[in-house]
C-alpha cells in the first residue's frame, strides 16, 4: 500500500515537473516570438523614417537645386516668412556668443524699426534658438578633433561679378537647418509607423499608415517646399500627442503621469506654431464629445484635459505670456471643459441622457466663446482679433483690408476640388470610409448589446463613476478628430496638413481584427488587404515618381538660345538651329509669333499647339535693326500685312504679360514667360 503511494507520488511529481517544462518551454517561446516581433516592428519603423528623410531631401533638392547654389542664393530660396524666419537663425549664428544672439532676438529693433520687440515672443522662435545651439556645438566639437565639416568652391560669375563661394555639408548653416528639419520628419515617420500598429494592433496596419502617406504625400505635407515653416517643426510633435492621447483612451486606468506625458508633447507642439492652438482644441472638443456619449469617464477627460492645460501654461510661460495663447479659443475651451467636469454632479440629475448632452454641448460651445470675449474684453488683447474676421468670410460676406491679405492666398481659400479627387485615385478615401463604417456599425452593436444587458438587469445606465469607460473609446475619439479635421481642411486649404494624415492613419484600421475578423481568417484579411494595397499603389507609385522626377518643362524660344537651353539644362525644347528642315521651319515661324504684331492670344495659341511651357523672350530681338527691315517685328510685316500697324507682341509682353503669360524671370536680357 504504502509502496503504491510512494509510486503514485512519485507519478505525480513527475506529472508536476513535466507540466512546469512544458509551461517554461511556451513561456520561452512566447518570449521569443515577442522579441522577433517587436525587433520587426522597429526595422520596419526605422526604414520608414530613414527613407521619409531621404524622400523629403531629394524632392527638396530637386526643386531647389540647393547644392548648386551661392549661400547667399540659399538665402534667397527662403521666400516670404520663411525667409524672416530663418533670419533669427542666422543672427544666433552668426553672433559672437549665444547670449549675444539670444539677447539680438529678444530685443530686436530691426524687424518693426524704430519699436524693440521680442521676437522669440512674438514668431515662436524656439526652433531656431535650438537649431543654432546645435550648429554651434557642432561646430565646437569637430574643430576641437580638428575635422572639417564642410567643402566649399570658389565660383568665378563672370561679367565684372565677385566670385562667390558655394559650401556643402552640416558645416553650412543653412545646410544643418534644413537637413535637422528633414531629420525630425524622419523621426515623425518613425514614431507614424509605430502609431499605426499600435492603433491597428497590427504589423501590417502601421504599413498600410505609411504607405497611404507616401503614397498621398503631396497631400500630406509640404515640408520639402518650404523647411523653415512653422508647421515644420510643430506637426510631427503634434502626432506623438496623438499618439500619447489614443493611448490614454485605451489604458484602463490612466494615472496622472500620463497627463505629464500629454503636456510635454502639447508644449513641443505649440512652442513652435502659434496655430497649433486650433488643432489642440479640436482635440479637446473631440475627446469631450466621447465623454459626453459615455465612452470614457471623467477621470480619462480630467487626465488628458490637465495635460493640455499643464502644456499650455508651460508654453505660455516660455514664450513670455504670449497674449494670443491668453486669448485663444483653446484656453476658453480647457477652462470650459474643466467647468462642465465641476458641474457632472448637477447635470447628471437631469437624467435623460439625451438632455444632458444637450446641455452639456450647449455650455462647452456658449463657454468657449463666453470666455474668449470675456478675456479679450477684459485685458484688451485683439492680437487674433484677424483669425474671427478669417472665420467670418467663410460663412458670410464680410471682408476687410487684412481678411483679403489672407482669403486671395490659396492657402487660405477654401480646399481645391482637386484634393477630394487625388485620394480617391489612390483609394485613401475608400479605404477611410470602409474603416469608418465598420467603426459605427461595430460601437452601434456593442451598445446595442449594453442597452440589453441593462435592460434585462434592471440597471441605472447613468452614474457618475470617474473610471466608466466602454470599449473602443479611442476609435470615436478618432472619428470625432477626422471629422474635426475635414471641416479645417475645407474651410482653410492651408489645414490640409491635419486632415490628411489623419485619413492615412484611419487606413491601418483595415488591418483591425477586432474590426474586420468577420472577413474571415487572417489569411483572407491579409490577402485582402494586399489587394488594396496594390490598388493604392496603382496611382500611389505616379504620384511618388512625380515628384521624385525634375520637371521636364519644354521650352520655345530664339533658335541660338534653344541650343544652349538644350546644352545646359537637357530640357526639352521646339525648336533648335538647324533650320533645314520644312517641318522645324514652320514650328519656329509660330515661336517666332512672340516678335509678331499679331494678338497676343493667337501667339498663345501656337505656344500652346506646340505644348509649350516657357517661352524665353529677348529684348534685343524685339528692338535690334542690324539693318533696315531686318528687325524681328518688321520681318514679320511681310507675311502678316493685316497686323502691321499695331504694336509688336514683345513690348507688350515686356510691359504685361497678364493674363496669357506670367512672367516668372526677367534679367538685362531675357524674359522668361510661363504660358497660362
């Protein structure tokens, strides 16, 4: 008997220590998949940033050339405020100390002469603060090595011109201030990827995300046209807070260093941007209005709120009390919500669901304003007073001297009816919509679900629980933000930027399992997903050769020039020297119409027959008489007899060119006109 127990014992133990191995061995093995799986994660995620980097940069030189150019011809690439921005940078740089500079920008009399203004207060200037203390230490380390960070020519310009010198590499100043911003942007595709599996809860989510970016990347941003804008250096701040937000929606409980988290994102957003506050506050409305449906409970609100409010006042701090953070409708909307939150207690004894969310709309809306006036009055700041009046002409026929300024920029006007167009070529507007769908179906289900479960237990559905939270609360909040999006978008051509990101985040949501597993297994979905994965990069793989390709212009002009233009720029060109050919002749007769007397629309015409993008005209030829009746205008006098009183076409496109031609380039010589 006793010998049977020791046997059964000992059956048993070994039961035990075989169970324990087999529990080792799939801890071990989960541990290893894990680890593969988050080592993939982050190659795919550093390859996406690594070549968005180097997506922004080629496109830029393409465009700009900026390799070829003079430092001062650098410089002058940099037009209207990005130029005025960059010009901080340059007087930190240049200056004999960092504390000189910071003091030159901090007590400028040059910029609004004869007023002392602080700039860093009034422009955000953070950035290039930040940017100047890293050339500079940059700069310090490698001469301290003794290594050169730079390699400069000598340019002869010729004509009784100086010579000039053109520099390349992170030695140059201008060089290290773009190639920082185009870094941060690779950064910003990094940290996109990883938001987009993280949504997703997928691999091939955060794929679908960036490659709908790439793919729609005129649409996205325009960093690789213009670097030094403020939304450069704003927006990818503006996506990891995002991020932090989605994450906090998630999070079962969320404790109060998630609020730090969000304030420090919030801070690197707004410090750079002064309309960072908009976004920001569509963000605010759009997490409340999922706290109103009962998605999340006031503790999430109150988590994430304090965060924007600490990121608020500390960049309200750091940019010197900035009056237009003061009075922005953002700081009204915090301070409402916080009142709305104060208030739950009393506004949930109303009762009827639908009644409080009425009031609780009515007070968020009436609140933000209210207190923006209410504050504006009170200290007698109309710094934005021009955002209102902007707002104004979208919705009525009000206009003024400055809403003008800003309305007759495209940038400003209302979105262009191409864009709509261009994302549903590369199904990124398809795609949203699908993802959309089963967003609403599936929450609609799921409370459908609730509402039974209530009803059958009998139970309150309204209680003032500071943790209630329902699932999927982060995928409303999203379709809140889009929505908050693509009225910006609409209305401001220029906040386009916001809105369609966002459409290529919503794309991972395809890959979802928990959104489409009723598709089928995950063989099938994934399958299917590549299929629309090839439908996006149908159109996608245009688009991104387009703008990876140098613009292939064509161009008409005198014979002897066409030449060189051929010679030097390998641009195509209409017609060339070689006159001996019947079909070249008559091609450059029509070119030659730009010396005619003909109407300037019938020279258009030939132009535009021979696809033409720019004419060059020369003066000389228009006035050059080496002998009589050997002028351009009066060679034509012979075969054109009905036109040779008027004036010759040349003069007056010298004069204007509007409205068939814009003139883009004109020197001592030529006059470069683009064809309308």
């Amino acid at each position: 008997m006793a010998a049977k127990k020791r046997k059964g014992f000992a059956a048993s133990d070994q039961n035990h220590k075989s169970s324990r191995l087999e529990s080792k061995k799939v801890r071990k093995s989960s541990t290893a998949n894990d680890l593969v799986y988050y080592i993939a994660v982050f190659t795919i995620a550093i390859t996406a940033g690594v070549l968005h980097r180097n997506h922004v940069s080629k496109m830029f030189e393409n465009d700009k050339h900026f390799s070829h150019l003079s430092t001062l011809e650098r410089e002058l690439s940099f037009r209207t405020e990005m130029g005025l921005y960059y010009s901080y940078y340059k007087t930190m740089v240049d200056s004999p100390t960092l504390k000189d500079g910071l003091m030159d920008i901090m007590m400028d009399n040059v910029t609004e002469y004869p007023q002392v203004i602080n700039t860093l207060k009034r422009f955000n200037l953070y950035p290039e603060i930040l940017l100047a203390v890293g050339y500079r230490s940059y700069e310090a380390v490698n001469a301290f090595f003794q290594r050169e960070t730079k390699q400069c020519w000598r340019v002869n310009r010729g004509e009784g011109l100086s010579p000039v010198d053109s520099c390349e590499g992170l030695g140059e100043p201008s060089y290290f201030y773009v190639e920082s911003v185009f870094a941060l942007h690779g950064i910003m595709m990094f940290v996109f990827f990883l938001f987009g599996v993280y949504f997703s809860d997928s691999i091939f989510g955060g794929i679908l995300a960036v490659t709908a970016f790439f793919c729609n990347h005129g649409e996205c941003t325009r960093v690789h046209w213009t670097p030094p804008l403020r939304e450069s250096f704003a927006f990818p701040f503006f996506i990891m807070e995002m991020f932090i937000v989605t994450h906090v929606l998630r999070t079962n409980r969320p404790m109060w260093r998630h609020s730090l988290i969000v304030a420090i994102a919030a801070t690197l957003f707004m410090i750079p941007w002064q309309f960072a506050q908009f976004a920001l506050m569509t963000q605010t409305m759009s997490v409340f209005a999922t706290y109103m449906l009962n998605f999340i409970g006031s503790r999430k609100l109150k988590v994430i709120v304090f965060g924007q409010l600490l990121g608020w006042l500390i960049s309200w701090t750091l940019l010197f009390m900035n009056e237009m953070l003061l009075t922005s409708f953002y700081f009204s909307c915090l301070i409402t919500v916080l009142v709305i939150m104060f208030l739950e207690p009393l506004l949930v004894k109303l009762r009827l669901r639908i009644l409080i969310m009425f009031t609780q709309g009515c007070l968020l809306l009436t609140g933000t304003v209210g207190f923006k006036i209410l504050i504006g009055k009170v200290l007698k700041i109309a710094d934005d007073a021009h955002i209102g009046d902007l707002l104004l002409t979208k919705f009525t026929n009000f206009k003024n001297f400055h809403t003008m300024l800003y309305t007759c920029a495209v940038e400003f006007d209302f979105m262009e009816a191409e864009t709509p167009i261009r994302v549903l070529k590369t199904l990124l507007a398809p795609g949203v919509l699908v993802s959309v769908l089963a967003i609403i179906i599936l929450v609609v289900y799921q409370e459908w679900l609730s509402w039974k479960r209530k009803k059958s237990a009998k139970g309150k559905s309204d209680d003032i629980r500071e943790d209630k939270s329902k699932p999927y609360a982060e995928l409303v909040y999203h379709i809140f933000q889009l929505l908050a999006f693509t009225a910006m978008a609409v209305l401001i051509m220029r906040l386009k930027l916001f809105w369609t990101p966002h459409l290529c985040l919503m794309t991972s949501l395809l890959a979802y399992r928990q959104l489409f597993g009723w598709v089928g297994n995950k063989e099938r979905h994934f399958a299917l997903l590549a299929l629309y994965l090839a439908g996006t990069m149908y159109q996608g793989y245009k688009n991104i050769s387009h703008q990876l390709s140098i613009v292939d212009a064509v161009f008409a002009g005198a014979m002897p020039t066409m030449a060189t233009v051929k010679l030097c720029t390998k641009r195509p060109i209409v017609n060339h020297p070689h006159y001996e050919d019947v079909g070249l002749r008559e091609r450059t007769m029509k070119v030659y119409s730009m010396y005619s007397r003909k109407p300037v629309k019938d020279v258009k015409k030939n132009l535009v027959d021979l696809h033409v993008d720019y004419a060059i005209l020369e003066g000389s030829w228009c006035r050059k008489r080496p002998r009589e009746g050997c002028a351009m205008p009066e060679i034509w006098d012979l075969s054109d007899k009905v036109n040779q009183n008027k004036k010759p076409v040349c003069l007056t496109l010298n004069e204007n060119a509007e409205p068939y031609f814009k003139t883009v380039y004109r020197n001592e010589v030529y006059t470069v006109l683009k064809v309308q």
